[in-house]
C-alpha cells in the first residue's frame, strides 16, 4: 500500500504526475484553494493585527472530506502546487489542515516532464516558504480590506452589486483617462510633400523621396496653402543627389517569454483575449496526452517575469538549433537576457520544455487553440537563443534647392533568427511611415528627374485606446500587478460593467466613469498609480523577508480609515439622483425616471417601492422578428457578463442578436460582500 500522498491543484496535473511517480505515491488534486476567508463578513481583526479567520470554502468542502480519506494511512504528504505565492499559501493551508502526525514535504518544479518531476521529488524542501506565504496572505488581507469597506460604500451611493478593488480600481483609472484624452484631442492638420523621381536613364524605375528639411530644418507644414506654395518652388529646382549612406546592422532576438509579454505577443497576432491565453498556457503546462499514453507538460510555468533559461533547457536549444540550421544560426556564446529588477528570478521564462518537440510533432493532440499559442512559444523561445539578424540599410539625400528629399530602405542580408519568428509589425501612430522603397543605385552628384510632386493632407491622432495587450503592457510598465493577476483584473472590471470590449479595444461605461470619478475624489492614494505600484513592491520585499506583512497593512489601514469615515458623509449619492422622463409608467401612469442599477441607467417608476415596474433603456432600434413591435435592448449575460441585445417584449419574444443592425463588426476575482 502507498504510504505517500502528493497533492497537487488540478486533475489535469495530478494525471500528468502520476504517470510520472512509482507506486509508493498517490497523487490527488485540491481543485485549488481548499481555506479563504469567509463569504459575507469581512474576517480579519483588524485591531488584532489584522489576524485573518479562514475557513474552509463551503463548496470545497467535498474535496477536503475526499482528501482527509486518501491521507488516512499515509506517513509522508508531499505538496506540489505551482511554484507561487498562491501555490505556497495553498500548500500551507493544506499543511495545517492535513499534515499532523506525518512527514510533510514542499514540491516545487518549474515544467511538468519527467525528469524535472523526479528531481523536485527526490529534493523535497523540508518546509514551505512562510515569507511566500505571508506576501499572499497580506494582497489577500488588502483586497479584502478595499472590497469590503468600499463596496457598500458604493451600494449606498451608486447602486447594489457594484465593488471596487485595489487593483482593478487603478485599471479603470487608466481606460477612463485615456478615453478623456481621446475625446479631449482636437487634431492639428500637417502637410507632407513626397518626390516621385528616376534616373534620367532609366525610364522603367521611379522611387518616393520624402521632403525632410527646408534649410537644415524640420519642416512645418500646417496648411494647403502653404503645401502648394512650396510644391511650386521645388517643381523649378533641381534634383541631385546629395549624400549617400550605406549601413550595417545587427538585429539581436527578443528575450523569450514573459506572461505579460505572451498575454501581448497572443492578443496582437492570434487575436487572443488574456484570460484565453492564460487558460490555454494553463492546458500546455499542466500536462497534453499524447501518443503511447505519454502525458507531458508541454511548456514550463506561465506565470513569470523572468527571462532567465535553465542551462539544461539552453544546452538542449542550442544543440537543437546547431543540428536543424547549422553553424551560420548557431551563436559562439549562448544569448543571455537580463530581467527586471523585481523579477522573481526562481522561475524560468516561458518556454517548450523539450526544444525537440516541434509544434508540428503534436498538432495532432492538440486543439487548434492550443497548437497556435504553443507554436507562438516555441518560435520565441528558439528564436531567443539564434544568431542576430544581419540588415544593410541605405539612406539617400537629395538636394532640390533649399529643399532636402530623403529616400530609405532596408534589406536582410542574412535572417538569422528571423528565420522562425517575426516581431509584429510597429504600427505608427501619425501615419508617416509608408513602404519601403526599392532604391537604384545611385552616386552623388548625380542628377534625377522629377515625375511629379506629391502634397498629402494628415492629421494628428489621439492616444490609441487600450486594448488587453497595451493595458497589460502599461500596468506592467507602472508596476501595477504581477504575472498572476493581468487577466483577473482585464475580466473583473467587464464583469462589473466597468469597461466593454468593442473590436478589440476597451471603453468604459458612464457606470465605470461615475463610479471611478467618486473613487478617486474621496480615495486618491488607493487610486494613485505610484501608491498602488509601490504597493507591489512592499508585498516583494515581504516576501523577500525585508519587512513584516502586518507593516504594510498597517501603514495602509490607517490612512484609509479616516478617508472612508469621510466619504460616508461627503461623497455625492447619484442613487438618489432620479431624471425625469416624458414616458409614463405602463402599470400605473406615474412619470418614469432614470436611475442607476449594477449594468447601468434603466427605466423605472416614480412611484417605487409601491410600483415596482421597470425597464431597460431601449436602443431605439426596432426588433427584427417579424411581427414583434419591441425595441432592442442591452443586456449582459449573466454567466460571463458579455453584452448582447434582447427584445423588450420578452419572454414573449425570444429574439437576441450580438449586434445591433447597424453596427459593424465587433468582438466581444474581486471582493465585494454579498
């Protein structure tokens, strides 16, 4: 009989692992965190030190009943969840509940192989890492802290069934901000004047020159009037060609993966939401059957900022890489990439845990989901670990008066790693970048013929709007979460009705507008940017064991307090604020007003609570069932909260649509007390 059980977080892994472990090992799953704080109260004694009370998750409860079973006979526990702060708080949750009276072992493996399995198991670590765990527990204390204080707040002055979140709260911020500056942009017009010439013996190739310089300046060319003027004066001048520059350049891989550097690399060229990249990446790690009953992590841990590489992992690219492309591909020295300063260097970059292995190889087991990200790995990974790339570029002036015109291009000269992955594309924001253009040769002094002059019209544009890659990108550049929390926090705030998703792109709602104004007004440390990121690096140093978890709480409680006391009178009630309407109630012929409800303005009568009759706000847009005089209305599904439209006869009438007719187009946790 087996005297050691292993537990792990999901089924997926627990069938990966053991197939991997002899038959002293029983391997189980926990299906994730077995004890949290408790569901409805808020659960920390604060003025106890901010002492948590867990208890054990009332749906878990099954599982903790199905493990205490397994464990009974059993004289060593060995604990492997992932290799986090989550995955050690878990461990230690389980610990107490389960590890009396027997051995109790620490697990951790960066990719689920057998190799890396066995090893782990044969090192256990004696112990689980408390400072892992009280960094854990103190984000946990402060979100619960920020949901169950703000919360109600919310309910009492906006509407039931909103939340806010320390974290999320600061997400909202910067769409909201970004959407005022788009609508606060007022575009300035420019000119650009573009040259179409040839040699004066070839007749067949004509290439564009831009106008880069009146009298060795940048020009500025605000006007039609203006463009046309100067398009008179260079039509008299001569062309010459002024200076020639020839260049070499090396262009060096990018580092692999990091998670907020997939969650981008997917969302850009797979059109992959964060929360899809993080369940597929999840499905990768955790173990694919493939053929011979082989089930094996494909891809090492997902959640990570470090672009550091094992020297198992790079010794097997590098031999991989000098067999399948040669020398020429194959760098002298291994390509080493430094991490940020805050990164957790423990974990590896994400990478294919065989370099072998080529997505080709196990397209056939996989989903169409799940084959496009793992190929996207694995072409970064190894990408990462080739020879640069080789450009030559050619940079050519061309006198016309007092007017210079330049003309560039580049050409590879030897791809190197761009053998197997290209980065996507910049796009430029002003849109003066056009096509490379093929160039003649060319000598100076020599001259050219001008075909025609080309003035264009353009106007500057507003900063983009986020969509999940750039807010991913953006909170990681201000230090705003970690690896594990940019997709709970993109799918929190649309779950709330604070952002929508349209066309890839995130707007907010008018209710994650007034709801982030009221925030900020009366709470701007927890909705400053540098609050919340040095926030981030306080839970880093506790977990470094630089400072005690119950300082950071502390140092945050106390200044929160007085503000909410403050707000509970201050803070402006837009519950209360009622607009009237010309529409009548339908049951009792009082006027209908507009108030605020969790997914925004609805109808309702002036006479509640003794009529209770309401409605949405129809779209103005008539149904398309046949015969059906209803409106469209917005609704959100109340599983994933994605926006579609619903009739505003139903149940009577069934119809919904995704879209409204004259749309085009468009594509589609947190605290709070119940």
């Amino acid at each position: 009989m087996a005297k050691k059980l292993v537990i792990v977080e999901s089924p997926a892994k627990s069938k990966t692992i053991n197939k991997f472990l002899g038959k002293e090992y029983v391997v189980t799953s926990s299906m994730g965190h077995i004890v949290d704080l408790p569901k409805g109260r808020m659960g920390i004694e604060i003025k106890n030190d901010f002492k948590p009370e867990y208890v054990v998750i009332p749906d878990r409860k099954k599982y903790l009943t199905k493990l205490k079973k397994e464990i009974e006979g059993k004289t060593e526990l060995y604990l492997a969840p992932d290799p986090d702060r989550e995955g050690e708080a878990i461990s230690w949750h389980l610990s107490n509940l389960l590890g009396k009276k027997r051995k109790v072992f620490r697990v951790s493996f960066n990719e689920i192989t057998k190799d890396a399995v066995c090893r782990a198991f044969k090192n256990p670590n004696p112990s689980i890492d408390m400072n892992k765990v009280h960094a854990q527990q103190a984000r946990r204390l402060l979100d619960r802290i920020v949901g169950y204080t703000l919360s109600p707040l919310l309910w009492k002055k906006v509407t039931r069934g909103l939340s806010a979140g320390r974290v999320q709260s600061v997400a909202v911020r910067l769409i909201v901000e970004r959407e005022r500056a788009i609508r606060a942009f007022v575009p300035q017009e420019y000119w650009e004047i573009a040259a179409l010439l040839k040699k004066e013996e070839d007749e067949r190739r004509a290439f564009t020159a831009k106008l880069e310089k009146i009298d060795d300046k940048k020009p500025e060319i605000k006007t039609e009037d203006t463009a046309n003027k100067l398009v008179r004066e260079i039509e008299k001048e001569e062309f010459v060609v002024s200076d020639i520059k020839d260049s070499k350049k090396k262009k060096k891989a990018s580092p692999p993966f990091t998670t907020s550097v997939l969650q981008q690399d997917a969302f850009n060229k797979l059109r992959f939401p964060v929360n899809k990249t993080m369940r597929m990446a999840q499905q990768l790690y955790e173990g694919i059957d493939l053929e011979k009953d082989e089930s094996v992590g494909l891809i090492t841990y997902m959640r990570t900022d470090s672009v550091r590489i094992s020297a198992d992992g790079q010794k097997a690219t590098r031999e991989y890489i000098l067999k399948k492309y040669g020398k020429e591909y194959y760098p002298a020295n291994p390509n080493v990439y430094k991490s940020k300063k805050s990164a957790q260097e423990a974990h590896e970059a994400i990478r294919p845990t065989l370099p072998l292995r080529e997505p080709e190889s196990v397209k056939g087991f996989l989903t169409s989901d799940q084959f496009r990200l793992y190929e996207l790995i694995w072409n970064r990974f190894l990408a990462s670990q080739m020879s640069p790339a080789l450009l030559s570029l050619t940079q050519i002036d061309i006198k016309a008066g007092r007017s210079t015109f330049r003309s560039s291009g580049t050409k590879v000269i030897f791809k190197g790693f761009m053998v197997i992955y290209k980065a996507e594309p910049k796009k430029d924001t002003d849109d003066r970048r056009k096509d490379i253009w093929k160039i003649p040769v060319l000598e100076v002094g020599e001259k050219l013929n001008l075909i025609k002059l080309m003035p264009s019209q353009h106007f500057t544009k507003p900063p983009p709007r986020y969509s999940d890659a750039s807010l991913v990108k953006d909170l990681e550049e201000k230090g705003i979460g970690r690896p594990s929390t940019y997709a709970p926090i993109i799918y929190t705030i649309i779950m709330r009705n604070y952002m929508k998703r349209e066309k890839g792109y995130l707007y907010p709602t008018e209710l994650g507008v007034i709801v982030n104004d009221l925030l900020i007004a009366h709470f701007p440390k927890v909705l400053n940017i540098k609050f919340t990121a040095t926030m981030e690096e306080e839970l880093d140093d506790v977990e470094n064991g630089q400072i005690k978890w119950t300082k950071v709480l502390k140092d945050f409680y106390e200044p929160f307090s007085k503000n909410l006391e403050l707000a509970k009178t201050a803070m402006e009630s837009v519950k209360k604020k009622a607009i009237k309407t010309d529409e009548v109630c339908k049951e009792c012929g009082r006027p209908m007003v507009i108030k605020w409800g969790r997914r925004g303005k609805f109808l309702s009568c002036s006479g509640f609570p003794e009529c209770r009759y309401s409605r949405s706000i129809t779209t103005g847009v008539k149904c398309l069932n046949e015969g059906c005089d209803g409106e469209l209305i917005e609704r959100r599904s109340k599983k994933r909260g994605m926006r579609f439209y619903g009739c505003s006869n139903y149940p009577k009438c069934t119809y919904t649509a995704n879209r409204l007719p004259e749309e085009k187009d468009k594509s589609q946790g947190q605290d709070s007390p119940k």
